[in-house]
C-alpha cells in the first residue's frame, strides 16, 4: 500500500485511494472521489467531488515541446475537472483544461491544455485532443478520433469512431495561421471521416463515413465522398 | 519491491511479478505467469499457465459508463485469458470478457466488455474493441485498428493497420439498434479501410485500402473506393 | 516513495527520479536526466543527458511475438535515447532502437525495435511505429498517425495527424516481401491519407488529406483522391 501524497494536498478522508498512487502539491480533491492504482495527480490540480478517476492515469501533465514544435511552453494554469466525472484508465490530461460535471474521458484518451469541455460530454477511448479546443455540453466523440487544436465543438454534436480533423492548410506553407473546424449544434461527423481547417459544418448536418470535408457544409445537409459533395437533405 | 498482493488471490509461487504490482481479491492466477512492474490485476479476474502480462497493464477494468452514454453498466462476470497469452504494456483489458489460448494482446491495446476471442488470434497495438464483440481463431488485427461493438470476426480473418468499422448507420437518429459488420471466414481489409454498421465481408473477399465499404462484398471478390465497388475477382 | 533501483544501473546524482521507479540491470543514465512516476526503465537501456521521461513510461521493452505472428523474436541490442530528448506520458519504446538528441515522442506513443530516429524529429501522441523503421532528423509525425515497418521518412518529412502506411500490397497472398513506403526529404502526406507498401513519395510532394496513394508520387506534385491523382505541381 505504497503512496505518495504530497502534505499541501488537500484529499478528504472520504477519498478511496489506490496502492502506488501519487498526489503532488497543492491538488485539492473534493469529497467522495477515488483514485485508482498507480494514477498519478500532477501539482496543482483541482478535482471535484465523486470523480472517478481508473488506474495509471495521469492528471494534470505540464506541457513540454520538442526541438522541432512550433508551439512555446507557458504557465497554462491548472488542471480542473467537474463533480461527478470518470476518466478512464492510462488516459493523459494537460494541465490547463477545464472540465465540466458528468464528463466522461475514456481509457489511453489524451487531451492537451488549453481546451474546455462541457457537462455530460463523452471524449471515447484512444481519442486524441490538442491545445486550445473548445468541447460543449453532450458532445459525443467517439473512439480513436483525433481532434485537432483550435477547433469548435457546440453542444450535441456526434463524432463517429477514427474520425479526424486539421487545423492547418497550408502544410508546405511557411507563414503558419492555424485554425480548427467548427462543428455547429447537433452536427454528426461519420466515422473515418476528416474535416480540414477553417470548415464548417453547420447545425444538423451530416459528414458520411470516409468523407473528406475541404469546404463548409450547410444546415441540415449530408455531404459525402472524396472531397465531400452534396448527396441530399438529412431526413426529417 | 513494493507490491500488494490480496490474501484472497491465488498466486503460485512459480510465477515471477514486477515490482509496484497490484492483484486484488478472488485473482486465480496459473503456474508460470509473469505479470510486469506497474500492472493491475483487478477483482475477480482468472488468468491462465504461462501468460505474460507487461507492465503497466490493466486486466479486468470494471465498465462505467459516463452521463450521456446509452450503455448500462452491469455485472459482466470475470475476465478470463487463456494459457500461453501474451499482454502488452498499458494494455486495458475490461472484466466479462473471454480470451483463448496463445492470444495476443499488443502494448496499448483495449477491448471492453463481453468480448470473445479465439486461440492464436492477435490484436494489435493501440486497437480499440468495443463491447460484445466476437473474434475467431488466427485473426490479424493490425496496428491501431478500431473494431466496433456487436460485431463479428470470423477466424482467420485479416484487417489492415488503421483500419475502421461502426454498428450504427443513422447517427443522427433516435431509434438505436445497433448491429455491426460480418467479417465471414479468410477476408481481409485493407488499411485505413472502414465498414459501415450491417455490411457482410464474405469468404476470402477483400476490401481495398482507404475503402468505405456500404454494401455486402460477395465472396472472392475485390472492392475498393469511397463507396466501394467491384474491381476484379481475387486472384487464385 | 517507493522506487527499485538495480545495483547494476548508472543512475547519477543530478537525476530526479519520481515515485514508484522501477530501473533494471544495467542500465545506464546520463547526467541530469528525470524520470516521472511510475516508469519503467527496462535491462540495458542507454539513456542520455538532459532526457525528460514523463509518467508512466515504458522504455527498453523487449518484443515478444504472439502465436500467429510472422516475426521471430531475436536479441535487438539496446534501446539508445540522445542527449535533451523528451518521452510522453504512457510511452512504449522497445529495446533495440536508436534515438538522435532532442527527440520528442510523445504520450501513448510506442516504437517497435529496429528503428532509428534524427535529430530533432517529433513522433506525436498516439502515433505507432512498427519495426525496422528508419526515421530522419527532424520530420513531424502527427498525432494518431500509424508508420508502417520496412519504411523510410527522410528529413524535414510532414505527416499529418491520423495517416496510415502499409509495407504489404498482397495481403491475402502466402509469399511475403514486406516493403514500407518512400517519404523523400521534405515531403508532406495529409491528414488521414493511407500510404502503400513499396509507393515512394519524392521530395517536395505532397499528398491530400484522406487520399490513398498506390503509385509513386513525383517530386514537386500534389495528389489527391482514392486511389490518388495528379492533381496539380506545388505552389513555389
């Protein structure tokens, strides 16, 4: 029953922890929540009350760059998750997020700083989310999707398993102007599909299965193929 | 060498554990079983004579299921891995459900609830398998592969690295009734291929590459495309 | 703060070493390197200066095959990581690949043995690469993309989140001659974008986003659709 809890953490006596957990300074855990084996909780973090949180998951990681990123380190502020989520197991969660009550991430999922995820909404196992992306309430993104950064995701929407997403055009571009799709209310993204920067699928409407989506799509239509074209209106 | 082994867990002396391993109540474990540093062994859960289990891996996560999800959670029964098995790092495998002898599970890998899968098959690095989910003898499923709920993978059967599949073909709509594909015995799928939900890959039928499978393919016959359609016989 | 060291490690005084540690025999580490919770360091690995190894962390696995792979297991040599070189959260590198100095790869990466990777290169989250890969000085693999085995990606090479690569064309046939794709220096494979065994990709090119390549692409053009086509040469 090996742990390691850092004396300026605040974790109530209500908290079930597991063997080989790690909570670094200054976390505040709120009541009823529990920990799993060898999960470890990163300086700083707030977690809410009745999270689950599974085993070897690490939450609240600072960002670090490599030589080649374009991107530069910053203080990105803490990590905080609502009352009433889970995050699966061997997920990665930046500091700098804000999370929402009743989300759920699932296992080996990851999402970077800088991104805030509203209530309820489901981030699925394996999916991947960079910096900066905004997620709504009731948002389900399914398994193994990749969600680029700078992107928009309302409230509603369906991402369907391996989909994906750019927030960059010009890849052989020098002057680098990053900007993620936006995915209005209660749009579907089918699986295996790619949205590419700067599109945007208006509300209700549809992205088939293996699409490419290289211009907007407007409300209520369905687009599909490679590039995505108009095939007919979403049935009523 | 800190480890925390239940008093209620089986585990013969011939087996060789990491260091920092957990291995909760009621474990059965058989002789010759190495479990690496790090991993998770949770309640209930009855593995094999000689399986090797890496490190960091979780066996036998119990399902829970976040706010918006349409899936109840429940008692699934105990997770089971034949003799001779092989578990990769960070592996996370659910509870309920059922593996065959010498199967592999690569590093990175997670398969939910109520799954079968035979002897010899293999399933490959960061695949995703969702729940109920039946998998033959010999199937190859490749690197980061995702394979949807409710589907059927007969044995031999080979599926491409990245490749995808879904059990639900109106996304947008509120009457849910799930039913994945049918891969029949000896197909193969190509890589980053996906099959829509219902579709039946037949005998020895092969889907092509970056291919959106809408329909059934007949047996020995070659489809590719977005949507896919017949391109030759298979080659004898 | 629980950690097992081996007798036999090198592990200098300037190193920060997390809770829960484990390093094996053998191993040897360079100067004011740090290492997160619940690593793992496995036999023999040689890890340089200024490394930063996040949480959770396997490096130096050996491979293990399972019962219906192709690939004998052989003894690989060490892993070797370059001084100032950044590893991911939940990473899985295996013993017998060589890393330049200030590599990233990051979280819930994982390579195969028999790889090499320049200087500088950035290996994204959730990326998986197989064996025998060779990697040049800085190239930018995006998150979620799958790199085959037998391939080559020369310098300054752009893969876009969520591409795949395959080093077999005749998936169904018995006589096997694995063959990875090309990526010629400075090339660019859009998001989502399937790569086929034996394509080479010449300098300059690019690749459309969800577009399959099955032929060799020459330098200086554009490709897009399934299979791929000229589309029209780079813009200077």
């Amino acid at each position: 029953m090996c742990r390691s809890i850092a004396e300026s953490a605040t974790v109530p006596e209500s908290c079930e922890l597991g063997c080989n957990v790690v909570i670094e300074n200054d976390v505040i855990i709120g009541e009823g929540t529990a920990i799993g084996h060898g999960s470890v909780i990163c300086q700083g973090s707030i977690i809410g009350s009745d999270v689950t949180i599974a085993q070897n998951v690490v939450i609240g990681k600072r960002p670090a760059s490599g030589a080649a990123s374009r991107r530069k380190v910053k203080d990105v502020g803490p990590l905080r998750i609502g009352d009433g989520s889970i995050i699966g197991a061997c997920a990665v969660l930046y500091a700098g997020s804000v999370y929402g009550k009743k989300v759920m991430v699932a296992d080996l999922a990851t999402v970077r700083e800088g991104c805030t995820v509203g209530d309820e909404s489901i981030i699925g196992r394996c999916v991947s989310v960079e910096c900066n992306t905004s997620i709504g309430q009731r948002a389900r993104i399914q398994t193994a999707t990749h969600v680029t950064g700078d992107m928009t995701i309302e409230d509603d929407v369906f991402i369907g398993p391996g989909a994906c997403s750019t927030n960059d055009r010009k890849i052989l571009g020098k002057d680098k102007h990053h900007k993620g799709p936006v995915l209005k209310k209660g749009c579907a993204i089918g699986s295996n599909a790619c949205i590419l920067a700067g599109v945007t699928v208006e509300e209700g409407a549809l992205l088939g299965a293996g699409s490419v989506a290289t211009r907007d799509i407007a409300a209520g239509e369905v687009h599909v193929g490679v590039p995505a074209r108009l095939l007919r209106k979403v049935e009523e």
